[in-house]
C-alpha cells in the first residue's frame, strides 16, 4: 500500500501549528463590511489521509445557495473569530470541538457581498464523525489536501469587469471559486508548505458579487 502524501497524524498537526505560528496574518478593517468566521477543519479519510471539509450548501438556503463553502457565518455581537468558526462547525456538520483544538489562523478575505472572512484552522481528529444539518448542508466530503498540489491549482482568469485575476481551484471534478478557492489555496501555501502566500487580493466570479 503506497503511503500517503500526507499521513494524518500528530507530526501532520504539529507541522501545521508551526506553520500557522510563523505566519505574519493579515487582519482586514471592516469598514461596514460583516464580520464572519469560516472553518478549515483538518480530519483523516479512510486511508489515513490528511483531508480538510468541504460542503455543498442547501438548496433552500436564501443566500448562496448549491455553493461549495467552508463551514461558516457571521460572528455574533461578543463572539471570538475562533468562537464562531467552532459553533458553526457543530451547528452545520455536527461536530464539536473544543478551543484547545484551533491550530491558527489565515489572512482575512473580503467578498463582493460584504463580509470579511476570517479562516480558522481546526484540528477535527482522525475520529471526526460528521452529522451534516440538513437544512444548511447538502453534502460534505473530505478532501485529501494532496488534491491542492496538482499542477492545476490553482487557474487564474481575467475578467473585464475586474483588474484582479479571478482564482478557481479544481476540485471533485468541478470548480470551486472565491472566496472558499482563496482560503484552500492559501490553506496548501501556508498549513501544508509553510509559504506566506496572500490571496485576498484574488476575485470573485460576477455572478458572486
């Protein structure tokens, strides 16, 4: 049996922390813009790989909806980033996490419907058992963070409504897009190879704005 690009596991977790703790974040100002917190949970699939959650949002769901997304939403009045990323994370996928489990976090992104996201780095656990919320989630899966070294992540566009190149990241044989193709490049840069690569400034697709 080949062995994993990425074994999960505790020297899997401590590089990780290393690299979030060496990393120089870039915090965004508001600016009348809605703070929200988004998860990036690190869990193992069946063959033992290091994976990260990716959901397809509800259907009924009033905004973005059938989107692929991070576990996440607005922080509520009093509530810590990493606070909000954990309650959502059990809200939506049922799983719950203590404090102690938060690994760091990445650069601020802000989107063209007006929050600013802030990435927190979860540790899930090899036994992550997941019991997505139907009314929020339609499907989640674990993606092997070795899917984000392939010589196609991530593809950049122009648009002619924008100057800042759009970034898509293949993936489940799809296309995911900013904001959540931002976060899980820089979540390859950053957590897996310790690189300090930004990406707030990557676009949204127009029919995101």
């Amino acid at each position: 049996m080949t062995e994993p690009a990425y074994p999960f596991g505790d020297a899997f977790r401590e590089r990780a922390r290393a690299h979030l703790a060496a990393f120089d974040r870039q915090a965004l100002a508001a600016d009348g813009r809605r703070p929200a917190a988004v998860a990036i949970v690190l869990v193992a699939d069946e063959a033992g790989r290091a994976c990260f959650l990716l959901t397809r949002r509800a259907a009924g769901l009033r905004t973005h909806a059938r989107q692929w997304a991070l576990p996440g939403g607005r922080i509520d009045q009093g509530e810590s980033v990493e606070g909000a990323a954990l309650r959502e994370l059990e809200e939506e996928l049922g799983l719950a996490r203590e404090a102690a489990s938060v690994l760091g976090l990445l650069d601020d992104y802000p989107t063209r419907s007006g929050f600013v996201i802030t990435p927190v780095v979860v540790w899930g656990g090899g036994d992550a058992e997941l019991r997505p919320n139907p009314d929020e989630v339609a499907a989640v899966y674990r993606v092997p963070l070795a899917d984000l070294d392939r010589p196609d992540v991530p593809r950049l566009l122009t648009i002619p409504e924008s100057d800042r190149p759009v970034i898509q990241v293949p993936l489940l044989s799809t296309l995911v897009h900013a904001p959540t193709a931002a976060v899980v490049y820089q979540l390859r840069e950053v957590v897996v190879h310790g690189r300090p690569t930004r990406v707030a400034h990557f676009e949204q697709p127009v029919w995101a704005w």
